[in-house]
C-alpha cells in the first residue's frame, strides 16, 4: 500500500512540475525516445515560396513535440528524395510537370495507407507525419485604396502509427490566406499562400496535447 502512495505522490509532482506552456506529456514517462518521420506535398513552387512553407512546418513541428529527448523527428529533406524516388517506381509521380512554358504543374496525390506504411518501415520511424498542402488559384481583390490577393488553403495533417499500422490522428484545416498592398501594387500570392498554411497549422497546434496522448494510448 504505502509503494502505491508513494508511486501515485511522484507521478503527481512530475505532472506539477510541467511548465504552463507545455501540457503533461505521458510519452515523457517512456526512456524510449519516440522517432518520427515526416512526408510533405507542397504546394506547387511555382506560387509559393518552399523555403517559406518549410520554415512554417519545421516551427509547428517544434511546438507540437517541444521535447527534443523523447521526440526524435527526421529532417523532412532527409526524406524528401528517396519520397520522389518512391513515387517514380509506384508511377505516383508527377504526370504533367511544364512550369517552364505555361507555369502550370501537376502533383500526382495518391499515397495510400499502403504507401505511408512502406515509407514509415523504410525511414525506421515510430510514425510518420504526412501533410499534405492544396490551394486554390489566386483571386485579385480590388478596393479603392488597395488591391490584393486571396487563397484558399486546403491542408491535410496525418499521423500514421507503426504499431497500430493505421491513423491515430487526422484534421483536414481549409483557410484563406490574403496578402494586400495598399496604393500599389496587387500583393504576392505566395505571401497568401505562407499565410493559409499557417492558419491551418495554428488549428493543429492547439491538438497538441491530444496528438501527443494518441501516440501513447
């Protein structure tokens, strides 16, 4: 009985001595670090910045698993190649590809549960993280003193679990991004497109706490 107490007393004095900013993780009880890797479509480079929309996912990624000793996350670079090559075996790459003549290009989105099973086994990853990003063609605005661009940003965030070998969390967040210039200009649609990304990002950022109590249940 007194075991059981003074079990019960030291898992509650860890769970107050957790910061207000960072929910009790139960992971954080486990002396295995969690190893995640991520799979990211983007939108074509042709209207958004890629440098922009990584920085923006890396930065979530870091608030959603802030704990760097139980959560171990692959850079998404690291992935992304052997991702492309994935899709080129599978023919799950892209069929139409001429940016160059009409600015136009066309992703192939098909990655199965089949997919992201084979992907997870060969990074040796505990879960894989798939975000999948979609926007619309940019709307011009026009007001008496500004004008501006408006984007509608559909986002999947997906999180695949090696051992349950099915999703243990999914959103689908669908935003608007706008970027305005006022007395010049007609604003940038990758500006619009950065910031619907980060309005569906924000949306997932506060399941934080239930993500993470997923991949332990």
């Amino acid at each position: 009985m007194f075991k059981k107490l003074f079990s019960l007393m030291a898992t509650l004095v860890l769970c107050c001595s957790v910061t207000s900013a960072e929910a009790f993780d139960p992971s954080s009880l486990s002396a295995t670090p969690v190893n995640l890797s991520v799979v990211l479509d983007t939108p074509a480079g042709y209207a958004a910045e890629p440098e922009r929309v990584y920085a923006n996912i890396n930065e979530s990624l870091n608030k959603i698993f802030p704990n760097k000793s139980i959560y171990k996350i692959q850079p998404i670079e690291d992935n992304e190649a052997y991702v492309q090559v994935y899709r080129e075996e599978n023919c799950q790459a892209a069929s139409v590809d001429d940016g160059y003549t009409t600015g136009n290009g066309m992703r192939d989105l098909t990655l199965k549960k089949s997919d992201l099973a084979t992907l997870n086994d060969h990074f040796g990853s505990d879960y894989l993280v798939y975000i999948r990003i979609t926007n619309s063609a940019p709307q011009v605005k026009v007001d008496w003193f500004s004008a501006g661009q408006q984007v509608n940003v559909t986002m999947d965030f997906r999180i695949w679990s090696k051992a349950k070998n099915d999703f243990v969390y999914m959103k689908r967040a669908m935003t608007t991004g706008k970027s305005t210039s006022y007395y010049a200009g007609m604003g940038d649609s990758g500006h619009a497109i950065a910031k619907g990304i980060k309005k569906g990002l924000a949306e997932v950022e506060k399941d934080a706490s239930k993500i993470r109590m997923a991949m332990t249940e």
